[in-house]
C-alpha cells in the first residue's frame, strides 16, 4: 500500500475538508456501486473517511485526523441548518 502522501498532495486534502463533493466526483478514481453514490449525495464526508481508511496502515493518524474531520464537519453542517429552519 501505498503511503497517503505519495499519491495525493496537500490541496487535495483541503479540498476534500471544504468541498467534499466536488473533490470526491473530479479528483477521486473510486466510484462505485449505490452505496457509494447514496453516501456520496447524502453523507460525503463519510464517504471520506471510508476511502482515507485504506491508509490505516501507512498513516494512522491521518485517518484519525480524518474521521474526526468528518464528524465535526458532519455535525455543524447539521447544526447550522437546524438552526437556519
């Protein structure tokens, strides 16, 4: 495997932590099945932390990193617009 950094740089990874979705469908070779297209239309940042999981072994705590990225940007997108309605 691969090391995270060898194949992505650094604007990528900025990419995917402020426009997830149009990091993921211009800049990602995984696509898939429904499963990827429902959480990549519903939930993207966990399609994230999905496809940064297959770093564990090289960078384990960018995927820590990561999966914490996904759920505080998770989690105040879903505040914010609870507050806004």
């Amino acid at each position: 495997m691969n090391d995270f950094w060898e194949v992505h740089g650094f604007l990528f990874v900025l990419g995917l932590m402020f426009l997830p979705r149009i990091t993921v469908i211009f800049f990602s070779v995984v696509t898939g099945g429904p499963f990827f297209w429902l959480g990549f239309i519903l939930f993207p940042r966990v399609v994230i932390i999905i496809l940064a999981g297959q770093y564990w072994d090289t960078n384990p705590v960018f995927v820590f990193f990561a999966a914490l990225w996904c759920y505080v940007g998770e989690s105040l997108e879903k505040s914010i617009l609870a507050e806004e309605s």
